[in-house]
C-alpha cells in the first residue's frame, strides 16, 4: 500500500482509519472521499474529495488523478438502515461495491471491502462459528455481505485483483458515532453512562454477539494488506473478532467505573430480530493462522479506555 483511496472515511471505521493510515504511509498519500464533506480532522489533515459511489465514473477519474495502489472500500449502508430501506441498501452497497472493484481492476489496485458477522444467518452453527460454513442471512445487509466475499472472491480468481477483507463483529469506538447498525448499542451505552449514568438498550439482555474494540479492527485492516498474499486462504472474509458479549455484562463493566450505573431495556423487535439472526461467537482461528490476527483489548480494557476518552471528548464540547 503506497497511495490509498479511502471510500466512506467520515464513517465510524473511516474516521479512524483515515487518520491511520495517513501516520503510517504519509498524509499525501491517503485520498480520503465520502458523499459529503465535514470540518473536521479527517477533511483538513490531507486530500479530501466529494464521492457518491454509485457514481463509477467520478471514482474512477479520482483513483486516475491521485494514481492509486491501493482502494480501501468502506462506503455502505448498515444492518438496521438497510432493513429499513433494502433497495437502497442494494443499489449502495452492492453498486458501490461493484464501481470500486471496476476500478481496482482497470488501475490494477490492491482491494479491501470489509463483511461482517452479518453474512451469517439463522441456520449457520451459532457457536465458534466456523470460517467455513453455512451463509443463508436474512437480512438484505446479509445479502450484501455474502454477495460481496463472492464478488471479491471472483475478481480475485477472474481478474486477479488482489481483494482482502474481514469479517467484522461490532465495532466499539469513540471517535466518530455508528449509524444504522444493530451493534450501535454497544457504542450508545459508553455515551450515555458518561452523560445520564442510565442507558435504555434495544437489544436484549443475554443478546450474545461479537465485538471488537476500534483499534484492534484497524490493526486488523493493516496488518491483512501487508500480509503475505501466498500465504492467505481465505481473502475476502476473514472471522475476526475479540469478544462475544451482551448488553449486562456491558453494564458490569461500566460499573466498576461509574457504580450507580443503571440500563433498562425498551427492545427494538427489527434490530432483535436481526440480532437474533447472527452467530453469538465467531471462530478467528483462520485469520490468526494465515497472517497473525491478534485482538489487543477484552471488555474490561475497552471499557476502561472507552470511558476515559469519551470523558475528554465529552468534556471538550
Ligand atoms: C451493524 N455495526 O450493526 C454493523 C456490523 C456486525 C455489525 O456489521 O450493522
């Protein structure tokens, strides 16, 4: 990776990303795009387009004018918003996803998309999920998922793209919100124990899923496109994750910082049901086997570290 074009980087992975991969390969040498623009960090610290990925051609001329190796694809719509609006869902996460992977092709550039725990269903074992198993989602962000690791598996094997990418749990992070997602709980839960010591959660208790804490994703996100291609079996759909949880255990956690800390539960019956859908613990032994995947944080560090700088941010406002 020497000159990277990001899609989605004022999202909740792209925000940090962005930042980065921009320490760590040089500021100049990360386009940063999404469909809109903010004034922020990620926006003022080095190049910034205006991208809509359904739009091929404008990312195709942007990939041209920065000359990329490297297309990081991250742009999509997540589990709940997608369920709520499944042909938007499609035209995004699939259109996008096909416009980025044209454009890897024709400026033949190393690929990342990430899929998600979300590319599991009902029927898949849902205990240490295996990396190999059965994928029947039912949801339409599900769909995008499976359809997107086949996607990324064809241009590999047809074009010889070099696509990587990961299947990631929830992710925890305190620097830019989720949106949409079925795992947002688990960041909401951080804010509101700092601002209103309760947290009203729309998962149920005894919910299992995975998650993982921001930085260990983006070490994940790293440390796959600097492996070595010979050795990788699995490309475009690594299980990863650090820790299968659920909402009570959360709450525990906090407590030991914050002792009166209460949640209650008002159960959103979509993002259960969605929730529901999903495995309740992953097997990464395929990603640390192949290029070394390793989580650094469990739920009391995250928690510890969550609390910490939320406190600052919050503070600052
Ligand atoms: C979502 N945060 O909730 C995303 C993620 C595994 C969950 O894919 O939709």
């Amino acid at each position: 990776m020497k000159k990277i074009l990001l899609t989605g980087a004022l999202g909740q992975i792209g925000s940090e990303l962005t930042m980065k991969l921009r320490e760590v390969y040089g500021a100049n040498n990360v386009i940063a795009t999404d469909i809109r623009s903010a004034e922020n960090e990620v926006v003022q610290s080095g190049p910034f387009e205006i991208l809509d990925v359904t739009d091929g051609k404008a990312m195709h001329e942007i990939a041209v004018k920065y000359k990329v190796d490297t297309l990081i694809h991250l742009a999509a719509l997540l589990s709940a918003t997608a369920e709520a609006m499944p042909l938007l869902a499609w035209n995004i996460n699939m259109g996008g996803l096909v416009n980025a992977l044209e454009v890897a092709r024709e400026e033949r550039c190393q690929f990342f998309t990430p899929s998600s725990i979300g590319a599991f269903g009902p029927s898949t074992p849902k205990e240490k999920t295996p990396q190999d198993t059965i994928q029947r989602p039912t949801t339409m962000y599900g769909v995008n998922k499976v359809s997107g690791e086949l996607l990324c598996d064809y241009y590999f094997q047809k074009f010889g793209v070099d696509t990587r990418g990961l299947r990631f749990p929830g992710l925890i992070s305190y620097v830019a919100p989720p949106g949409g997602g079925t795992t947002d709980y688990a960041v909401e839960i951080y804010y509101d124990a700092l601002k209103t010591g309760k947290y009203t959660s729309f998962i149920a208790a005894g919910t299992f899923m995975d998650m993982m804490y921001m930085p260990d994703a983006l070490q994940a996100i790293i440390t796959l496109m600097e492996a070595d291609a010979s050795k990788l079996i699995h490309r475009n759909s690594f299980n990863v994750t650090a820790m299968s949880i659920e909402p009570e255990q959360i709450a525990a956690e906090i407590r030991k910082t914050i002792p009166s800390f209460k949640i209650d539960y008002q159960v959103d019956p979509i993002r259960q049901r969605i929730a529901d859908s999903w495995p309740n613990s992953i097997d990464p032994t395929a990603a640390k086997e192949e290029w070394g995947f390793k989580a650094e944080f469990n739920l009391e560090a995250m928690t510890k570290d969550m609390l910490e700088k939320l406190k600052e941010k919050l503070a600052a406002k």
